[in-house]
C-alpha cells in the first residue's frame, strides 16, 4: 500500500477508560475500564509504530490515564522514541510521586480540567466532593515544581457563567487555558447544550480576555470549536487560519482498546478500524480511511456551509460538533461567521 | 457610530451581558483594522511557513492547524 501523504503530527491516546470522576458531560462516557484494552507489550509496540508514521505530540488522556498502571512506562518509551508527550488529567490522583514522574519523563504539558468558578459548580459537573480543591492544589503543586500546565474548561450551561469566576482564579497559576464546548457525545444531556448565541458570548469573552492580557500573563484560547472566520471579533483560536478539521489529516485518536479514529472526540462511527486486526500504518495509509476530510468536496459541505464563501478551506467546521448535532460532518451550525450571518451583520 | 454598528455593539452588549461583561470588554472584544491587519500577518507568516514545510515532508495542512495541546506546544515556544 503506498504511504499516505498524511502524518498523524498530533495524537491523542486514551490511554484507559478507567476513571475517578463521573462527569455530566463525558463524551466517553468513562468510568469504568473499556473491554479489553490494550496491554503493556501493545501499547510500548504502538508508540513504535506512532513513531514510524512521524508523530509528535502524544497526548495521553482517558478517562484517567495516570489511572493506568504502566503509564509512566509509556511515556517513558514515547519521550525515548523522540515525540512529546502531554498528559490530560483530572487533577485527582495527582500526588508527590506522579508529579515527579511528570518531571523525570520531561513531559511536554499537563492540563488540567476545571470546570466551575466555585466548588459547588466543579463538584456537581465532576460528581466527586472535594476535586475543586483538588484540582486548584495540583496546579499549585505542579507550578511549584515548574511544570508547564494549561487548564481546560468545557463549557455549557451548568458554568456558562463562570467564566470570568474561573479565569481570575488561574490567572499565575497556569500558562495557558484551552476554553472548548461541551457537545452531546456520551452522557453528556443535549438540553445543558449552549444556545447559538451563549455559544457567541463565550467567543466574545475569549476575544475580550485576550486583548486584556498578554500571553505570559495568561495565553487564553478557545479550542478548535470555536470560531471560524468571525467579521466582528478578534481571533479567538491559537491559530489565525482555519484550515479545516484535522481529524485523519495531521490528528489521530487512539482508544484504549485499539479503535482508531481521525479524532478521539468524534462518535464510535467514526471508527476506521483497530490495531489489532490492521496495522496502525495500513489504517493510516488506507486510501479509503478518513474520507470524510482527506477526499472532501464542496458538494458534501452541507447547509448553511454547502453556500458559504469559505466552505472549501473550511469544510464545514468542527467534524465532531457537526456530527453530534446534526449527524453529518460539514454543517457545523456553532460557527462565528454563520452567526454573525444571522444575528448581527445583516 | 453608525446604525448598522450601533446595532451589532447592541447586540454584542445584550450577549455580553449574560457573562457579565461590560462595555469594555465588548470593546476589547472587537476586531479593529490594527488587529486586522497583524492577523493577517501572522496569517501569512504562518501559511507561509506551512507551505515551506508541507512541501519538505509532503504532508498537507502540516503546523498550521489542529488541536489544542499540540498548539499549545507550538506556540508556547513564542510565549
């Protein structure tokens, strides 16, 4: 089979589904540890592989991926291999020994999940008492120790308000703060969903955030589901060109199990198949896997997108959002420019 | 200001609103031909760089896009 012109750059490994907290709006669904997840012996075997296509950065998340016991060995064999790697954690089982793990690996990023200004709001969106305190000690713990971090907050309408609560308790304490939106994926309720115009007012805090402080100060973005080719507002994304959704283009999510997909956050249909029946290279080089991006055309842009003027860079925005609400790729209908369309500019 | 702007700052205030942001904020918010311009800048810059890059590795829409962590790791390098 002839290599695709393609590297998975970034990658986000769900390293188990094993996790502590029970959170509303899990896209996963995670809590209990997925059937038959991969073993040590694959999961060091995968990193060679990873390394074979050219990737990067390895972002280990889960569920709860410290919760896995031989997490630390992975990384270890990715760092020893020449790619990065991130943790995505909770902030929960974070102690002493793990944190000096971090270090010993010389990992990239830690980012930790904070998703309410106050306890109450953390707590209830997380199920578990107390992690509010939790998470805001690790941070503390983990810049004590000057390990980079970034904060992640997926908003919706149980913390919508929050926001400016959340940013003035991270302000010095992390580098950066990835603002994303909850979609219906997993257990997460559709009716919590933001409406289109919560969904502007959350880019207009992110744009207003970033005029006010500089990037050492705080280096807020929202992530790649919010934005696209606004007329009004500054940029809201860390990129300033939209380019389209990377799932299966230069992204690559693994399942604990084996399961690869363009994107980790994309539905279980999305599924382009498993390592241990294809190679990790055979999935990524088939010419047939991930046509949804690499072989899209304007006439699947679909809606509001199919007449748009960026439809052809864009392909239609966020595939996961689309896919969730609508349940089709290229019809993203959170997009600052559909809404500025429709509410504001004409 | 005009009615068509006076319009979009109302309706920025009213969407503001609900996240307690002021009238400075809906300000700070707003693109302005300064802030036009530099990220069309950077947009070149960094298209640029993308094309020298895909065309070395053959990969398409290489460093310019994706997803956060990996941006984060880019442009932290910057901060």
């Amino acid at each position: 089979m002839l290599k695709s012109k393609h590297i998975p750059l970034s990658v986000a490994w769900e390293l188990t589904l094993t996790c502590n907290m029970k959170c509303m709006h899990c896209g996963s669904s995670a809590g209990y540890t997925r059937t038959h997840e991969l073993t040590t012996k694959e999961a060091l075997d995968l990193c060679h592989h990873l390394q074979e296509l050219r990737a990067k950065y390895i972002n280990l998340t889960g569920g709860e991926a410290i919760l896995r016991k031989d997490w630390y060995d992975i990384s270890k064999e990715i760092r020893d291999l020449g790619m990065e790697v991130s943790v995505l954690s909770n902030g929960l089982a974070l102690n002493e020994k793990i944190i000096s793990q971090f270090k010993k690996v010389g990992v990239y990023a830690i980012a930790l999940s904070l998703d309410g200004g106050t306890a109450e709001t953390h707590d209830s969106i997380r199920g578990v008492p107390g992690s509010f305190e939790k998470c805001l000690s690790s941070l503390k713990a983990l810049k004590k120790e000057n390990l980079p971090t970034t904060v992640i907050t997926t908003v919706h309408k149980g913390n919508l308000k929050e926001l400016s609560k959340i940013r003035d308790l991270i302000i010095g304490k992390t580098k950066a703060w990835q603002i994303q939106i909850a979609v219906p994926i997993g257990r997460f309720p559709m009716d919590f969903i933001l409406t289109k115009e919560e969904f502007y007012a959350v880019a207009l805090f992110i744009a207003s955030t970033r005029k006010h402080y500089s990037v050492k100060e705080l280096a807020v973005m929202g992530a790649h589901s919010i934005g696209y080719h606004s007329r009004v507002l500054r940029n809201t994304m860390v990129s300033p060109v939209w380019n389209g959704c990377q799932a299966g283009i230069s992204v690559l999510g693994i399942q604990s199990n084996g399961g690869i997909k363009g994107c980790l956050s994309l539905p279980d249909s999305y599924i382009e198949g498993n390592i241990r029946q294809r190679s990790l290279a055979d999935i990524w080089d088939d010419p047939n896997a991930f046509s949804y991006n690499r072989n899209c055309k304007n006439s699947d842009l679909k809606n509001q997108c199919a007449s748009c003027r960026f439809g052809k860079t864009c392909k239609g925005g966020c595939t996961t959002v689309s896919a969730s609400i609508t349940g089709a790729p290229h019809n993203d209908p959170y997009c600052l420019y559909f809404i500025e369309t429709n509410m504001l500019v004409e | 200001m005009n009615g068509r702007k006076k319009h979009i700052h109302t309706k920025l205030q009213q969407m503001g609103k609900m996240l307690g942001l002021d009238d400075s904020d809906i300000n700070n918010a707003k693109r302005t031909a300064v802030s036009t311009l530099s990220i069309a800048i950077a947009a070149a810059v960094v298209i640029l760089i993308g094309k020298i890059v895909t065309s070395q590795l053959d990969a398409v829409g290489l460093y310019y896009t994706g997803v956060s962590i990996k941006d984060f790791g880019l442009l932290s390098r910057f901060f």
